[in-house]
C-alpha cells in the first residue's frame, strides 16, 4: 500500500539482485528499503517519511521510481 | 568581504551519512562550499553527492591536506569527542550543529578550543553564510532557498535561533538590504561564539556596515553585548529583534532554546531592552521593523 | 530539573559529606517514629521545590514526638509560592556556630564553572554580594584540568576563613566542585554549612540542579532517587496534556516536536522552531489571539512526529482550529511539516482545509511543501506575509467563529 504523499516503485529485478537491495537499505537515510534473505523488501510505514534525497535513483538507476502521490490529480 | 567563511574555506563534516548530514552536505555543494571529505566511522570507502568518507579526521588530513572547518553533526552522546577529534587534527573553526548536548560536554569543548587556538560555532546552530561566497551549515537549506533569503551586502546578522537568522535575512533582502556575513550562534546556555565575542570580527570587517541580532530572554549574552559596545566605542550601529516577551510573566518555565528561561530579573526581556537601549542598540518589536531601522541608524552615520 | 532537599542530601549522602541523621515521611506517626529513632530535638522541614520555606511556615522545630506529629500535619497543608510539600524532612537539631555559604554554577559568559563561596550562609547570597562584597569569593575553575582542591582552598580563604575552618572545609567544597561535574549539574548549592561547637562542620540544607539534557546520562542515579521520566520539575507540574507531548517527542531522535506546554485557549498552534514559536506566541497575543498551546518543531522532525503532534493539538477540549507557523525555514523542510500536518488532520478525522486556519512556513523546499497544500485546498502563505501578519489573520479567522 502507497503512503499518502509517497509511493516507491521497484523494478522486479532488483529485488532479486541481493547486492543491490544491500545498497539501497544502506543508502536511505529514512529506512524505507529493507534487505531480507527474500530480497529486497519496501518498509510501507516509512513512505511518507521520505526525505527526496535520490540517493535511491543514485544507486539504482532507472530501477527505482519515487511517486509524489500529491501531484496526481 | 565577509568574515569566517569565504568560497575558498574547506570544510569537512563529521557525522556525513546521517539524515541531517546528508541534507547539508548536498545543500552546502549546491550552494558552492569546498567540502574535502566526511567523517562516520565504520563507513571509509562510501561517498555521499561524491565527497570521500572516511573513519575518522585524521585519514582526510592524510588524504587531502589541512582542512579549514568542520561542520559537526553527530548525535549528542558522540558530540564532544567528535569536537575533540576535530580539535585534534588542527581543525581551527568547528560548526557545532547538534542539539542537547549538556553544558558541561560543551564548556569542555570551548575550553579545549582555546587552548587549541580554535573556534567553535554553536551548538544548536544552523552555522554561517558569506552571502554569494559560501555557507557551512545548513542555513538557509537548499541553495536555491538560499539565494531567495541571502544576498550580498553590508549587514551583518547574529542570531542565537538558527531559524530567526534566515526570517532576518530574508526581510533584510526583501527590503533591498544584504548581508555581509549571517551566523547562527546557537540557542545554548553555553555557546562557542557570542555576539561580543563576534563582534571585533565585523568591527574589522570593512564590508560590514551595521548588524542586526536576533534576541530572547534568558542568559547575559546582550549584557555583554552592551558592554562591548560601549567599552570599545563600535563604529557599528546595532539593530535587535526581541522575542519571548510574554516570558517575563512566566518565571521558571522553559521555553524555546535550552537558554531560554527566566529565573531572576536580569533574564526578563525588559530588562535586557533596557539594557540595550542604554548602549545604543536599536530595539524593533517586529521583524518587519528592522530594515528601517537599520536605514536609519545607517543615515546617522554618514 | 531541581532535587527536592532530600533528594540532594541522598547524593551528598553518596559522596560521604557529613549530615545530620534524617528520614523523609508522609505521614503524622511516621514523623513521631522519625523523632524517636533521631533522639532528640528535630527540625522537620516540607519537601518542596523552591525557597522561602521558612517564611512559608513549612520549617518547624520539634522538642518531642507529639511535636514532631503535630508540625507535620501543620506543614502539609502550607503552600510556599503556590505548591505544597510532597513530603516532610525529619532532621536532628544541632547547635550551630556559624553559617556558611557554597555554590557552583556555571557562568554562560566565561564558559566556566564558578564557585561562589561566603562565610557569611543562611541568608540571601546576592544581598551579601552587595553588603558584604569582601565576604563573597567567586571563584571560576576549569572544566577540562584535572580538578584540584586548591581551588576550594583559595576561594575559602578569600573571604578570610583560615586556621582549622580552613582546612576542614576545604575537602567539603572541594567534593561539591567535584559533584557539579560528575553529575552534569547546573547548580550545585549547600546553604548553610553549619559550624558546630566542636568544630566539625555539616550541611544544613542542599539545592541541586541537573541539566534536563544530562537525565538520559545519569539515569542510574534518578532511578536510584525514584525520579521518573515524567517529572519535568518546571515551575509547575506538567498536565496530561504536556506530558503526552513529551511522549510525542521521544517516538524518534529526528527532529523536535514538543516542548509543548498548555495554555486555556481556542486556537492551537502547530509552531517552530525554538525563536520562531517565541516571536510566534508574542504576535499571536499581540493580536488578541487566544493560544490553547505553545509548542517547538525544529530540527526537522520526521512526518510521523509532526503528525501525531497535530493530532495531539487538534484532539485537546476546546480547540477549534490550528495555526501551522514558522520562520523561513532551513533545515526543517515545508514539505515534510505539510505531510505531517495535512496527515495529522486526516488521521484525527478533520478536513484540513477547514483545520488549519494559516499555514504560513516558508523556506526549505517551500515548492514541494505549497503542492501539498495546494492539493488539499489548505490556505497557506510565503514569505511576502511576515510571521506578524501571518499570527494576525489566524487570529481574525478564529473571530469569523465559522
């Protein structure tokens, strides 16, 4: 489920890929990215407590899209 | 001309993968401040927006030279030794931006900066700004923020709320007045830089035409402040902003920066209006009243 | 954060300074078997926390057992500038020669500690400082030097104090220096220092203050006195209110929304941050408004903490509407605060356009900030509305009454 300012979109593929999850729960600085041995996890709570910081789209490029849910109509 | 930073200080900032650190660090780059490298231990070998991490003060040294400033931004239990650390390594002019650090902590800190021959800003602090030259700290927040409330000029701004100097600043620019240097004290009972202690640091700047504080109950900062006004004859007119005065009817209660408390009557922002008044400081009620009144401070002085 | 006197003799207690016997009670008999294990004439003495017990008629002297009961119950019920004894000190009696006076505080301007010291205690030490400045030293030492007793010796002897007083009261002092330090006090006080006839020297009465931002340091030694996380030890108690604040602010270390303290008004104020909410509160008062809270965000609190922190102003008896102000901005970001706000509103049940009378915060990532608002058709203001202005139309909305 989105949060209510913020929703993040990940490309399958990078779950699967533990090197990466490891690096996207590492480089956000609100926790919203979780590795687990399943891969990687998105922690719904901390959406909203997104800080805009593209640290995310940094690591991963292209495989990560951050949703402003408040610019949709 | 600006004083203690300029576009050619390098800084660090220790504590750089946090949060708050992150966000500084961007906005600092942004706005075209030199940072040589970042501090967290355990994390050497990461970059954050392309500055080098490292475990510890000493290997940026190594790495890159001398560095000028810190900027510290580590949570409170890790704050002093982090100052300590900076100290150490010849760090000559330290950015203290944690809040909550007990007081003793901090007294321990200065003391040992004065030894070292150093300078500490803060803590609690957003840090400083040369308009157009550099910032350290996260005053003013995202460059493009920064722009909107600082702009060059011959104001020179000290506030011991970090927010209240940007509210300044940007009424200041709103009103066509720029600012030669802003600096966040801190809101501390105990703090690295006052504003007397600021003082002879714009006194000596030729660019700084007046200066305009930011002022609460509680401590003895604006006493001092008087006092070196008057001791050392300063060609520099001074202009005040005076918040907190539904404080002088609530004894004992705690509001606002750590500082920020009235225990007897020298606390009371009465008092300390009185005070300023008498050594020539002009006192505004609102912040929108400071432009002209520094205006016409300025035009007496010409 | 002040210690009750008993509290303050439990930590000089700790570190071996000498004292008369003594008990703490609640209760009228507990007072009478309190004098008869002291043995002796007693002075009972109520636990509150501020000065001027004597004049209050919350210190009494007590020659027998049914005395001590009967101060007791009269102490009780004395207030000493407006709050009551939460218990009663019974303390053995003794014949005192002399008072003296010693205090460490810290002193903002040299960023040092400082020792005052008189020999002339019991009384109000500034009234001496004027009378009798020969018989007050003030004496500042270094926080990062190994702490050394001569210190104590000189600022003793600096009032005149020699021969044996000197020497004995050298270790005293210098264990109170000590104490400020090691328990990150603010005020480190013994007023008086009792002479005794053969010459020993003990302490009367204590005031000692730790440093709110120190509690979390010194934990095991609060535990050990049975001080709980909600005495904030203000002026006066904390209500619910106020202490649900608390508890908003300590969910995460990011940022600070809290300090909130109530106030009896309509109009709630979601404000920041530590000068902001200060210059905030003037204007809303200057204005006529009505403020049912002050409160600080700053530092940029997460969305969570701003939100429940909405939710707590906006869920308080009374209050019809809030006001979200600040200062420009630099760390704390706008649109953080918005999500915070606009979903605290949500969440308690409100339209936030209808909730939130002015939301005048401009500054860091302002842009991002306005969006949300727009989106959910909140009123909000840049920085061309100053914080007067923007405090003045909160306050004509709440007089339209709609």
């Amino acid at each position: 489920m989105p949060g209510l300012f913020i929703d993040v979109k990940v490309d399958p593929e990078v779950a699967k890929d533990a090197t990466l999850a490891a690096k996207l729960a590492e480089v956000c600085p609100v926790s919203i990215f979780k590795a687990s041995e399943r891969g990687l996890e998105i922690v719904e709570s901390e959406l909203d407590e997104c800080v805009l910081c593209d640290l995310c789209l940094e690591v991963a490029p292209g495989k990560v899209e951050i949703v402003k849910l408040y610019e949709q109509k | 001309m600006s004083i203690l930073i300029s576009k050619d200080t390098r800084f660090i900032v220790q504590g750089i993968t946090g949060r708050e650190a992150i966000n500084l660090t961007r906005e600092n780059l942004d706005y075209g401040s030199k940072i040589v490298g970042g501090v967290t231990p355990g994390r050497a070998g990461r970059d954050v927006y392309g500055v080098p991490v490292y475990d510890c003060v000493r290997d940026i040294v190594k790495a890159h030279g001398a560095v000028d400033g810190s900027i510290v931004c580590v949570p409170p239990r890790f704050t002093q030794d982090a100052v300590f650390e900076a100290l150490e390594n010849e760090v000559k002019l330290i950015v203290v931006v944690t809040e909550n650090v007990p007081r003793r902590e901090v007294a321990q800190m200065v003391e040992l900066a004065e030894l070292r021959g150093a300078r500490i800003i803060g803590p609690n602090c957003l840090g400083m700004i040369s308009p157009d030259e550099a910032k350290m700290g996260g005053i003013g927040g995202p460059a493009a923020n920064t722009r909107q409330a600082y702009t060059p000029g011959n104001i020179g701004v000290m506030s011991r709320s970090g927010g209240m100097t940007t509210e300044i600043a940007s009424t200041l620019t709103n009103a066509g007045l720029g600012q030669s240097t802003a600096v966040s004290i801190g809101g501390d009972a105990i703090i690295g830089s006052s504003y007397a202690e600021l003082m002879p640091l714009f006194e000596a700047d030729p660019d700084t035409k007046a200066i305009a504080i930011y002022s609460e109950p509680g401590g003895r900062m604006e006493a001092e402040l008087a006092d070196w006004i008057r001791t050392n004859k300063s060609r520099l007119p001074v202009v005040a902003f005076m918040a907190g005065r539904f404080m002088d009817e609530m004894q004992g209660m705690r509001f606002g920066h750590a500082g920020t408390i009235v225990e007897g009557v020298e606390d009371t922002t009465a008092e300390k209006i009185k005070r300023m008044e008498a050594a020539g400081i002009s006192v505004a009620e609102r912040i929108e009243e400071i432009p002209e009144l520094l205006r016409k401070r300025l035009a007496e002085v010409n | 954060m002040r210690f009750y006197e008993y509290e303050a003799k439990a930590l000089f207690a700790r570190h071996g300074l000498p004292m008369g016997a003594s008990r703490v009670v609640e209760s009228a008999a507990a007072a009478r078997e309190a004098f008869d294990a002291i043995g002796g004439p007693c002075v009972l003495k109520g636990q509150v926390l501020s000065g001027g017990r004597m004049k209050a008629g919350a210190v009494k002297f007590a020659d027998t057992a049914d005395e001590a009961a009967a101060h007791f119950d009269a102490i009780m019920p004395v207030e000493v500038k407006g709050q009551k004894s939460r218990s009663v000190l019974v303390e053995s009696k003794s014949e005192i020669v002399q008072e003296y006076f010693a205090a460490v505080t810290w002193d903002g301007r040299a960023k040092r500690p400082v020792l005052v010291f008189s020999d002339m205690g019991g009384i109000d030490i500034e009234e001496v400082a004027e009378t009798h400045p020969d018989h007050v030293s003030k004496t500042h030492f270094s926080s990062i030097l190994p702490l050394s007793p001569r210190v104590a010796k000189e600022a003793i002897g600096a009032t005149g104090v020699t021969g044996s007083d000197l020497n004995r009261l050298t270790p005293i002092i210098f264990e109170l220096m000590q104490l400020f330090l090691r328990y990150d006090l603010t005020l480190a006080e013994i007023n008086p220092i009792g002479k005794l006839a053969d010459g020993r020297f003990i302490v009367l009465d204590g005031h000692i203050d730790l440093e709110a931002e120190a509690r979390g340091i010194h934990k095991e030694l609060l535990d050990e006195l049975g001080i709980g996380d909600d005495e904030t030890r203000q002026a006066r108690p904390p209500t619910e209110f106020e202490i649900a604040g608390a508890r908003v602010n300590a969910v995460d270390h990011r940022g600070v929304a809290g300090n909130v303290v109530e106030f009896d008004g309509n109009l709630g104020l979601v404000i920041g941050a530590g000068g902001g909410s200060l210059t905030l509160f003037d204007a809303v008062r200057k204005h006529g408004g009505k403020p049912a809270n002050y409160c600080e965000i700053g530092g940029n609190p997460s969305v969570s903490k701003a939100r429940e922190l909405t939710k707590l102003i906006l869920g308080k008896p009374g209050v019809e509407r809030i006001a979200v102000m600040m200062n420009v901005v630099s760390n704390t970001r706008v649109d953080i605060v918005a999500r915070g706000v606009v979903s605290g509103c949500i969440e308690s049940g409100k339209d936030p356009a209808e909730a939130i009378a002015i939301f005048r915060i401009p500054g860091a990532w302002e842009d991002e900030g306005f969006k949300i608002l727009e989106k959910y058709g909140v009123e909000y203001c840049d920085r061309s509305v100053s914080m007067y202005e923007a405090a003045g139309r909160a306050v004509a909305k709440m007089g339209a009454g709609s």
